[in-house]
C-alpha cells in the first residue's frame, strides 16, 4: 500500500520499517542480497540495517542458510501493540459512562517499564480540567495509575527499581512508598495528590486479565477541589471499583 511521505519521515526509519515488513510476509529465502533488491538500496546499507535490528533483537539470522526473520522481541512487542488495542476498544464503553455519570476525566493507563502511560480518554465537559494527557507518561510513583498497578505486582519488581534509581535524585522515600503500595493492596484501589500537578487527584483501580495478571488501571482525574473526601469515598470510588470490575471480567478474570 502507498504512503503519502511526511516532509518530517527519516529516510532510515523508514527503511528500518520496510524491512521489518518484508520480513513479515512468506519468504522462502529472505537472504541479504534479495532484502537489497527488493528495497532497492546497497547490500551494505541493508546489512547495516539488519545489524541494528539484530542487535534489538527484533531480527535474528540463521548462520547455516544466511537468511533473516524476525526475532521474537518482534513477536512480543506486536502482541503488546495488539493487548493495548483490544484494551482501549473494551474499556473506551466503560470510560464513558464513569465520565458521564462524574463528569470527571477518565483514561485507560497502562505501566511501560517504571512509567505509566496514559493510552486512553474520555473528558469530561467542565471548564476547570486537567490538560488532556494521552500519550504522556509519568514514572509510576507519581500518580494512583502506577501505585494502583505497582501495588499488585511481586516485590522482587520494587526492590530491583530501588536498586536501579538508587543514584538517582527523584528516587521516593522507600518504606514511604512501600507502606503506601501496601495499602492500596489491602484496599484495592489508589488515592494520589499533587504527583501529577499541583492541585490534581488522580484515583485508580487495576484492571486484570483472565490469568490475574494486572493489564492496566482505570483512572480518573480532576482538581482537588471537586475532588472532595466524601465525593472520593461515596461517589467515585465505588464506581471506579465497579467499572473495574467488570472490565476485569470483559479480560477473563473472575475473582476466587
């Protein structure tokens, strides 16, 4: 299929990208000199090419016929794109009825190694709100998203995050942190303040799949001062708890 260029495209981004493509189709053979071919570009350029692929692990070459596939990195990071498509098509229905019924901003946020990215939204219709942050991304600590998902996954995860930030000036108190996750565990859901702005709540409830793993969270998001204790404890709360729940059961979850 023909694609209109961007003036803004990156010649070897693109290359990098058709090569990933020919490698997806049903070839016998795809060895070195008939990649070069079918691009159309050197035999030196395309080894290049695959030599920084290989080195990502997304190509991989069998050193008995010369020829190349792709690597299972590739494998694993199409079924990540495909889990965050299907996630945001389940939940999108879920997210606009949160965001009708509270008139308050919901996303669909997923955790990217210690980042939280926010896939997902539904606005609410307020003239006071939160800019909008899909496709941003925060270090977990920072928001109830990440407490709410981090909280369930296994502890070797948040000693080993310790460890890797330990230099690292914005590394948060530990056993603060700890103590926290811990009873956003026992209760189920994430209450943060301020981590994303000042004057910003963010709450949360993780979401699971079929085999209990935690696929991402429902979040809502406003100002602290529609934000309110008993608005949090008896409106939105329970709701984002229910519309968790049911998006857990959508992905096969059922609880024991």
């Amino acid at each position: 299929m023909h694609r209109e260029k961007s003036p803004y495209s990156v010649h070897v981004v693109e290359s990098a990208v058709e090569l990933l493509e020919i490698l997806t189709e049903d070839h016998t053979a795809p060895t070195l000199p008939y990649l070069a071919e079918t691009m159309g570009l050197s035999r030196n350029k395309v080894f290049r090419l695959l030599a920084t692929l290989e080195e990502r692990g997304l190509v991989e070459k069998e050193d008995t016929t010369g020829c190349y596939r792709l690597g299972l990195p590739a494998a694993e990071l199409a079924q990540k794109v495909l889990k965050s498509v299907s996630l945001i098509q389940i939940a999108h229905p879920i997210m606009e009825s949160l965001a009708r019924k509270h008139d308050e901003a919901v996303y669909m946020t997923v955790l990217s190694g210690d980042d939280v990215i926010f896939l997902d939204m539904v606005d609410s219709v307020q003239q006071i709100k939160a800019a909008p942050l899909v496709g941003e991304r925060f270090p977990f600590f920072t928001n109830a998203a990440g407490k709410a998902i981090r909280a369930l996954e296994s502890r070797d995860i948040l000693e080993r995050f310790f460890r890797k930030r330990a230099r690292r000036e914005t590394v948060p108190d530990q056993e603060r942190l700890v103590e926290e996750l811990n009873q956003i565990r026992s209760r189920g859901v994430a209450v943060d303040a301020n981590g994303l702005g000042e004057g910003i709540i963010t709450v949360a409830v993780a979401v699971r799949d079929y085999a209990g793993k935690v696929v991402g969270a429902l979040t809502m998001l406003g100002p602290s001062f529609r934000m309110l204790t008993d608005r949090l404890e008896n409106e939105i709360i329970p709701s984002l708890v229910e519309g968790a729940e049911i998006l857990s059961f959508k992905f096969g979850y059922a609880k024991i």
